[in-house]
C-alpha cells in the first residue's frame, strides 16, 4: 500500500469512525420495521379498499334487483287490468245486453219503459 492508504488504516480516531456509524445504523435498523411487515400493512389496506369497493357495488346490485322485481309486478298488474279493460271495451262494442245493463246504471231506460224509483 502507499504511503497515505497506511496512514489512514493505521489511524485510531479513521478505524473508529466505521464502529460508530454501524452503532447509528443498527440503531436506525432497529427503529424500521421489518418489510413483511410494510407487506402485510399494504396488503391488509388493498384488501379493505377492495371490500369496500364491492360492498357498495353488491348493495347497489341488491337495490337494483329489489327495484326490478317491483316494476316487473307492476307492469304484471297494469297489463292485466289493461287486458280486462279490453275486454270490457270489447263487450260493450259487441253485446247489446251488456250496453244496455250499463245504460241502466247511470239512469237510463227505454222510451215506453216506467222506471221506478225508490223513495227514502
């Protein structure tokens, strides 16, 4: 070696200073945590974010089928009265008797006909 490299290995304060900066690091070491753990933090949060995100989707999903159900029994009621009022409206095209039982309803009666009314 030259000259300067065996002053400096040779030097008592220069072969110190390397023990007091690994003191300081096993010190700065001990104060980290360890990476699995880091691991196990960013996972745990990747999984929470992830429950949280589906979560809301299944109960956005579960309010929409609710919804959905209670239309489709609508639109069942609604057609069926729709069906029957057809029908109605076909008999009263078609049946005479039908026209004139409904004519009596509302007051209505033939020309020569006498209609009595009760008195209360």
């Amino acid at each position: 070696m030259n000259k300067v490299a065996v002053t400096y290995w040779d030097n008592p304060r220069t072969i110190s200073m390397p023990v007091n900066r690994s003191a300081k690091t096993a010190k700065a070491q001990a104060k980290t945590s360890p990476q699995w753990f880091m691991f196990a933090v960013i996972s745990a949060m990747t999984l929470m974010l992830c429950m949280a995100i589906n979560l809301r989707a299944f109960s956005e999903m579960s309010a929409e089928v609710e919804q959905n159900e209670r239309l489709s029994l609508t639109v069942e009621q609604l057609t069926d009265e729709n069906i029957g009022l057809q029908t109605e409206v076909h008999s009263l095209k078609t049946d005479k008797m039908t026209v004139e039982r409904e004519a009596r309803k509302i007051g209505m009666s033939r020309p020569n006909e006498k209609v009595l009314v009760p008195v209360n």
